[in-house]
C-alpha cells in the first residue's frame, strides 16, 4: 500500500476545513491593508537558494536539492521571501510594494512532533520602505489576524539584530564567531541554557560567559528603531514585550526581528528586516520588512484552546421523504444555494432516515426535510441535528431562517 513520502501528509476534509478557515481569515486581514497576491515558482535554482548571505550555511543542509532532466542544479523553496525578493530584483514595482502569500514550502529537516518537511506559511512583506512604520504595519496585520483567529493573551516578542551585534561586539565576542554565536543563542528554546552554553564552549566562543549574563538579565542596551517599534507598536494595541535572546535563524535579517508567542513552548509565527536580500539577487538596494505564520502551528494552537469554531461541511441537508420529491429537493436546494446558503442533498437514493445518519455522520448543522405534504402546503419541516428540535418554515422564508438573509 502506497504511503506518503517521509514528512508529508495528507489533510483530510475535516483538516482541510480548518486550512481553509485560517488562510481566509489571513487573506481577509491582508487586503484589508492593501497587500495583493503574489505566486512563485516552488522550484527555483539551486544557487538563487543557496545565495551567500540569503538562508545562511545551515539551510543549505535543509534544501529538498535535486538535478533536472537538462542537468540544472534546483531546489524547492524553503521559505516565500526568497522567490518575492527574486521578483523584487527582477521587475520594475511601484514601491512600496505590498505582497502577501499563502502556499507551502519544504526542508529538509528530521521529521519530529510538530514538524514536517512539508508546511505551510502565511506571509506578508513590505518592500521599499526604510523607516519602522513598516515593520509596525507588519505587527497590526499580526495583531488583527490573531485577533480575528480567536487568540487571547498572545505576545509578539521584539529584538535588534543590530542590537545584538552591538551587544557581541560589547563583550568582546570576534566578529568571526558572532553567526555561530547567534545560532547557539537560536537553539534555546530546543536546548534551554545548559544546551546554548555548552554550545557556545564547544564552539570556543570568546566572551561567551558575559553574553550569557548579559541575556538572561534581559536588559537592553539603547537602539533607536528597536524602541521606536516597540513604543510606537504599543501605542496601536499591539501586545509587544522585548526579548533579549530573540534571534531568527535565517541570517538574512539585518534590523528588527520579531517573533509570535500565542501558547506552547514553540513560537507560531514571526519575521523581521532584511534591507540587503534584494541586492543579494542582482536588484537595486531595497528595505525590505516581512512577517510569516506557520499555518499547522497556528491551527495545533487554536485546537488546544478551543478556538477552532465548528466547521460543517454544508449549512444544511435537503432531505426528500419520498422518491417523488426528489426533484423538487434538488430545486429548493439549487434556490438556497442561490441565496448563500451551502447546501448538499442525497445523491444516493437514501431512505429518509439514512439521510439523517449522514447528516449526522457529516456534521451538517440542520437537515430541511420536504414530502409531498410539506411541498403542496408550501413549507418545509427543519431539524436541528444538535438540539433535535424540528420547525415548519415557509419556503420562502427557509433562506433566511437557515441565518442566511
């Protein structure tokens, strides 16, 4: 029997719902700022992926690589900000220009709970703007989105990669050493202290003791943009808290960096500026800011606080009660449907009571139920499958009774 491959899944109808419902919600919240759609190859070329300065050293071990029929080195993408920046580069843009993107990507990581080497990201970024203004629009689209989700007490945690290279350079860690410094640090949330700090020997990083001090107080040293996102993102509602040993693994950051805390020990989402990627893939110098959820995660948390609403697979269930009117059912159906509701009828000539079953089997909310008698008097009877109350509705009101106006 054939299985999928190592690291990809299936989503079945009752996932795929909860997909769908999280990537409309996303999608709702990015026009609403005005970000439009933008589509990428999932394959692009090996050296575009393994750019110097774009993924970094260690995602280049993570890469699903592979040589074409024509002997060309790809790759498929392991994250949406690569291919936008090539787009970026490549192509004449009104700036600012304001791109989001829901689609999958691929690592190749050693599948684990929780992670795939297939998954999805939700991500908006903003090309063509130096100032923070647009990192904060970045945070009150993550605000607005967790908010419409359903979350409660979520935090969007702030750092400065320039911050943090001020605060290496400060304890006397070489320049040299300070990506691997960064990675250990990346790593705590994995490994916890003991784990960053054995690292760090192991690594032979120099002034790895007062770096370590240094970030478990949690202090900040002064940074202009880091605070003025903070005091400027606050001041809009957004639920922002500094996080000294915030650092995102991608080393293509170079300003502010932030990362989403919506429950569990593993973050849902996250981003920052990356002002030097455009360039990086032959284009003209760009500020660029960005943010990404990961859509399993962020549904694995909405399921653990109950926040995921039911999903039916249809508002209702036309049912006929005898074979003569099945024709008519499928008519009133087709009217419903014309009228917004979302509507299935029985396809396989089931007995009244077998359409009940599959209602219930399938979560259809409520079954309208229509037999000669119903038909001439110009009504429908309307069962409620939680409550098992049933109602007699005009026919020309069932649109609006089913809560459809």
């Amino acid at each position: 029997m054939y299985q999928t491959v190592r690291g990809m899944r299936d989503f079945l109808p009752e996932e795929a719902r909860k997909r769908q419902f999280v990537f409309a919600k996303c999608r709702q919240v990015f026009e609403k700022y005005g970000f439009q759609p933008l589509e990428t190859p999932a394959v692009e070329s090996l050296e575009l992926l393994t750019a110097k300065g774009g993924g970094g050293d260690e995602i280049e071990n993570e890469i699903y690589s592979f040589k074409d029929k024509g002997d060309r080195s790809l790759g498929l993408r392991y994250d949406l900000t690569v291919g936008t920046a090539r787009v970026v580069a490549t192509n004449a843009l009104a700036k600012p220009f304001k791109r989001y993107y829901i689609d999958k990507v691929w690592r190749y990581d050693r599948p684990q709970a929780g992670r795939y080497r297939e998954f999805t990201q939700a991500d908006i970024d903003i090309f063509g703007v130096k100032g923070v203004d647009a990192d904060v629009e970045c945070l009150l689209v993550t605000k607005r989105v967790f908010d419409a989700l359903g979350f409660k007490g979520y935090v969007i945690k702030a750092n400065s990669k320039k911050l943090l290279e001020a605060l290496m350079a400060e304890c006397g860690i070489p320049a040299g050493q300070q990506v691997d410094a960064l990675r250990s640090i990346d790593k705590l949330d994995k490994i916890e202290w003991n784990g960053v700090e054995e690292e760090l020997e192991k690594r032979g990083v120099e002034g790895r003791e007062k770096l370590v001090d240094f970030l478990k107080s949690n202090k900040r040293l002064e940074c202009g943009e880091l605070d003025e996102l903070i005091a400027k993102a606050t001041a809009l509602g957004v639920p922002m808290e500094y996080d000294a040993t915030l650092v995102r693994g991608l080393e293509y950051y170079t300003g502010n960096v932030f990362e989403i805390r919506a429950g569990g020990k593993w973050s849902c989402g996250g981003g920052g500026r990356y002002d030097n990627m455009v360039q990086l893939y032959g284009g003209q110098g760009t500020s660029a800011v960005g943010i990404s959820f990961g859509i399993e995660r962020v549904i694995q948390l909405m399921d653990e606080a109950g926040i995921m609403p039911e999903l039916p697979p249809a508002d209702v269930l036309v049912a006929a009660a005898k074979d003569e009117v099945r024709d008519k059912a499928a008519e009133i159906a087709e009217e419903l449907r014309d009228k917004g509701v979302n509507c299935e009828v029985d396809l396989s000539g089931k007995n009244l009571s077998k359409q009940f079953d599959y209602a219930s089997k399938k979560g259809i909310p409520k079954v309208v139920v229509l037999g000669p008698r119903e038909i001439e008097a110009g009504e429908a009877n309307v069962k409620d499958m939680a409550s098992g109350e049933e109602k007699k509705i005009k026919l020309d009101e069932l649109a609006g009774a089913l809560g459809t106006p």
